[in-house]
C-alpha cells in the first residue's frame, strides 16, 4: 500500500474529506458513491461500480428487485 502523505481529520460525526487530487486521481465526482473495505487495521475505500450478480460485468447494468443484472444476463433469463 502505498502512503500519500494526507492526514486529515475526523469530524464530530464521524465524516472525512477525501481531497481534490485523491478525487481527481480516482475520477471521484460529487454525488458518486464509494465502497469501504476493512482489512485488519486498514479501511480502504474505492470508487463503487455496480457489477452484474450473475456475471460481473458492468455494462448495461439495471437493477431488478434490489440486484444489479446486466443486460446480457437479463436477454438469457428470459430465453429460459
């Protein structure tokens, strides 16, 4: 892992900022949503991409019920 050299701190509610360079590196914009990972003493974040439940592909995502399917996936289920 890799240190940028950043520390900022913790807000009475628990918010960080993510600063513009991180933001930029990463193509993070307003609004986008970002995933949190724990590994032992580590949180991780990265940029949240909806992928396909059945294949993991990420073109052509639509949720269904709560679930992101693509639509190659959706075209299979139905020829059923």
């Amino acid at each position: 892992m890799k240190s940028t050299g950043i520390v900022r701190p913790v807000d009475s509610l628990g918010r960080i900022v993510l600063p513009i360079e991180l933001r930029r590196i990463m193509n993070i914009q307003c609004k986008d949503s970002v995933e949190i990972f724990v590994d032992d003493n580590y949180i991780m974040l990265k940029k949240y991409q909806p992928s396909c439940i059945f294949c993991d592909g990420m073109d052509d995502i639509q949720t269904f019920q709560g679930k992101n399917v693509c639509k190659h996936c959706i075209e299979k289920l139905t020829n059923l």
